[in-house]
C-alpha cells in the first residue's frame, strides 16, 4: 500500500483528503508546513506528496523545490485555487509532476495520484534497471582491461607502452604481446567494426582463437597464416555483419626484424628518437578480416622492419587519425605523425603513447569519439648503459598474499641491491651505486605508500648511467607531488616519519639527488631524478 505525505495547514482539508484516500485503498501521513514535511520525508517511507500551495511562511513552490532537491524521484503534486498559466509554470519550474485545482474533485484527485504513482514506478524501474546496466558494465570494463597487457611492458631486449581508452566503458579494439620465446614474440592490434557490448564480445573472441591459434603455431607460423587462419574461423559465425582491420606479426631479436602482416589497417609509425622526425610505414596488405571468407592472404603482401635502438614502432587503431578537433577537422596520418614529432624530450616508448594523447587534447581533438588505442615498441641496446624493469616482476611469490601493493613493497629491496650491481658494473664506482640505491628505494617506497596509496597499480623505472645517473619512473597512481620544499637534515636520520611527504625518506633524495621532476601525463605519472656523479662525490 502506497503511503502519501497531505501538506496542507488548514485541518479540514486534511482531514477531507485523509477520507478520500483511505475509501480508496491508500495510505497517509499528514503535516502542516514545509519544514514538517521535509522532516517527515527523511523519517518516512513516502511515495507521493499531496503539497497546498498557500502554506504559511514557507510556501508551496519553495517547500517543492526542497522537496526535489532532497530527493528528486518523489512525485509532488500541487494543490490549489491559482490556475494561471504563470502559477502553472512556477509550480513545475519548482519540480511539480501535476496539480490539482481546488474545489477538490475526489475521482479527479485518485485519477491524477494513479498517473503520478504509475509514472513513478516505470521511472524508479528503468532507473534501477539502468543502474543495474551500468553495474555490469563497469564489470565488464574491468575485465576487458584485464584482457589487455599492462600499459607497461619489459620484455627481454624489448620495451612496449600502450594505451587504450574505449569510446564508451567497453569497446572493440584489442592489442596483445604473446612471447613465443625469449627472442620471438607475437604482437597485433586490431579494431571490430561497431562499439559498445556487441564490438566487446567479439573483442574477447577474436583475442581468444587469436592466443589459441598462435599457441598452436609454436611461432613456426608466418603472420598471414595467422591471419588467414583467424578469416576461416571467425568468418563461419562471427563476422557475418562485422569484419576487423588487423596488423599483427612477429618480433624476432636474433633477426633483428619486424615482420607483419596488415589486413586493413592504419599503417605504422615509425619515430627516430635521434632526430624527432617521424616516417609512415607503406600499406602493403590486404582487406580487412571477415570482408570475404574465402579470402587467402598472401605471403608476399607481408612486411618486414629491421628494428633499430633508436626507432620506436608506433602501431595506433583509426579512433585516433579520424578524430576531429573544433572545426570538424580530421587528424589524419600525416596530422597524427605532425603531433608525434611535436613532443618533446623523447627517450623512449615509454609514456609516448600517454605524451600523444595529451598533445591531442592541448589541440582541441576529441578523443572520446571512437575507441582509441596505442601500441608501441622498441628495441633496447645490449651495450646501452640502462636498464627498465617493472617492480611488479620483482614480487616474490611468498609475498603473494599481501596483495599487489605489498607484494611490490617487498621487492623494492631486491630492486635497490640490482640497480647498486648495474650502476657499480657500470661505472665501478661502488659509492655511487650505495647512493642511487638509496635515492630508487626510498622514491620507490613513496611511490607505492603515497601514489599508488597500497592499491593495485604499475611502477616501472628506467635506470641509465652516462654524464649522470638517471632514474625515470612511471606509476598509475594519483597525481600526487612530494614536498620537495622542505630542506635537507643536518641529521637525516633524526626521529621522523620516513615517508611523509617531507620526512626522511625525501630528504635523503633532495640531499643526493641534483635534480628532481615530477610530471603527470593522462593517468600517469613520470618523475624523473638525477645525481650528477661528480657533485655525489663532492657531497
């Protein structure tokens, strides 16, 4: 049984509305201003309020708006003697669903309740039933995300860094790293025509026979059987209204080589980091997978790419080249490999996906369009003096049971005795090493204590040693900044908390480190610290 709230600071009219209501199988409560009723809807189960517009002191039209403004789905419904039009709007200006004029006309009245109530009720189910959507599309957005690689990735003598970010929660684009073997891996990305629910289901089936078909293949396979192999099974039943541009292939390191296959897709970037300077990769290829099941993809359509230190491979889906800035404009390949050559400072992979995507929007391009996803790579020197690894590697399986943060918290010692082996087999300056170890651990354990805040989370750093020792380190933690005001101790080891922001462990970086950046990119952030190693041995 319905309860409804009469408003009204005239006794006979409650009482006539109370007999109304009750003949008709409804129950009520009763007040006489608007403070009451507020107070009662808070203490109440209501579901629907009868309001007099005439109330003493605080009026009807204002007793609505709060009435709606504490809780907007409760249906209000006006009664009074003022029929004017502008009365009219001023009542659902102020959040009325219906009015009633006064003298009250009992079937009038109960015919207007029913609507309200009626409207009410399929309102509060597509409502909830929305939210219940909702629900499971956040569910599903997380495990399509846990269907993807981490954004980083260290691999061998390879680095990768991707992004993605659906138009919607969920989306059709997919990219994955398979390792065949410690010199050989399997690469793609790949776009299903269409968004939302329908284009992320076939996402996880295409990325499924994808891993089972690779598997099989023991890397003996060349990248258009693989391609090929994907047409004939995804063709039969899943492709009948939707088709996926693809570029996929292998990495080989004992070839130093590329090479791939690209069933309809944007072509490759690549980016010299030497010279900033940007060079797109031919389309060589053939037409998307799913277009024609028939189709025999053709050994001599592949392509290959010698892979160099110096050159990044940039592999993106076409949510990026057909994003359009204010005017309507397109970005387009050659728009897209302009804003590439625009960034500044690139060292490596890492974090140019998330450095693009900011250039993007400082130009106004709307990135929410379409599904928008980067992949890229590459090779890193075996001679080169630096080192990338991902703490979360680290973790011991016997500290499993702290969960992700903890279990990163117990390898940031391991972390710091491997960077004090690297820098002391780098440079043979054991002093050097002790102090870049305590510089990596301490920024590391605030990293994970006040970025990441214990939650689940990547950290990976890139150590180098040349002129100066240099640590980068990238987390997907908030976008917290270190007091790095606060002076250095004339006694660091005084009684402190050693991971406030200006406690002991950032004292001890602000007194060794020469230099300290922090800098956040989309949801990602680069900190970058230095020690000149001349200036660590005068200190």
């Amino acid at each position: 049984m319905e309860t409804i709230l009469l408003v009204d600071d005239e006794p006979a009219n409650i009482f006539m509305l109370q007999s109304i209501l009750q003949k008709n199988g409804y129950h009520s409560k009763s007040c006489r201003s608007g403070p009451k009723a507020l107070e009662m809807l808070r203490n109440n189960d209501i579901d629907l309020v009868l309001l007099d517009v005439m109330l003493i002191g605080i009026d009807g039209y204002e007793t609505c708006k709060r009435i709606k403004n504490y809780n907007p789905d409760i249906p209000v419904i006006l009664v009074t003697a003022l029929t004017g039009s502008d009365d009219l709007k001023r009542g659902f200006e102020a959040g009325a669903v219906d009015y009633i004029k006064k003298p009250i006309d009992a079937t009038e009245l109960i015919s207007r309740i029913k609507s309200a109530l009626k409207i009410a009720n399929a309102e509060k189910h597509f409502k909830n039933a929305y939210l219940e959507v909702m629900r499971d599309l956040d569910i599903a957005s997380q495990i399509q995300s846990y269907m993807l690689p981490e954004q980083f990735v260290i691999a061998d003598d390879l680095i990768f860094c991707s992004k993605y970010t659906p138009c919607g929660k969920i989306g059709g684009d997919l990219f994955d790293i398979i390792k065949i073997s410690q010199s050989k891996y399997f690469i793609y990305i790949a776009d299903i025509s269409g968004h939302g629910i329908q284009a992320a289901l076939l996402m996880a089936a295409v990325k499924s026979i994808i891993k089972m078909i690779v598997g099989q293949s023991e890397g003996n396979s060349s990248p258009c059987h693989i391609i090929n192999k994907v047409n004939t099974v995804m063709s039969e039943d899943m492709f009948k209204d939707n088709y996926v541009t693809i570029l996929a292939g292998y990495i080989d390191l004992h070839e130093q080589t590329f090479r791939y296959f690209n069933a309809g897709h944007p072509p490759i970037i690549e980016y010299d980091i030497q010279t900033g300077k940007t060079q797109t990769c031919s389309s060589t290829g053939s037409i998307p997978v799913g277009w024609a099941a028939d189709m025999t993809y053709a050994p001599e359509n592949e392509s290959c790419l010698k892979l160099d230190a110096n050159t990044i491979f940039f592999l993106y889906t076409d949510g990026i080249i057909e994003c359009e800035n204010a005017t309507a404009g397109q970005l387009g390949i050659a728009g897209l490999a302009g804003l590439l050559e625009n960034i500044t400072t690139v060292e490596s992979c890492l974090l140019l996906p998330h450095k693009l995507e900011q250039q993007l929007l400082d130009a106004d391009y709307m990135v929410s369009a379409d599904d928008f996803s980067m992949l890229t790579f590459q090779k890193i020197a075996k001679l080169e003096k630096r080192w990338c690894f991902d703490l979360s590697e680290m973790a011991d399986l016997k500290t499993c049971e702290l969960g992700a943060a903890g279990s990163m918290l117990a390898s940031v010692g391991t972390a710091g005795l491997l960077c004090n082996e690297k820098i002391t087999e780098w440079t043979n300056d054991p002093d050097l090493a002790a102090r870049t170890e305590i510089v990596l651990t301490e920024f590391l354990n605030n990293i994970l204590i006040h970025s990441l805040r214990k939650k689940r989370g990547s950290v990976v750093v890139e150590l180098s040693a040349k002129d100066v020792v240099r640590m980068r380190f990238f987390d997907s933690g908030i976008d917290w900044q270190p007091n790095m005001a606060c002076g250095p101790s004339e006694n660091l080891f005084d009684n402190q908390d050693r991971y406030a922001d200006c406690g002991l462990g950032m004292k001890m970086i602000r007194t060794l480190a020469s230099s300290f950046t922090r800098r956040r990119f989309g949801q990602v952030n680069e900190t970058v610290i230095e020690m000149d190693r001349a200036m660590a041995h005068a200190r």
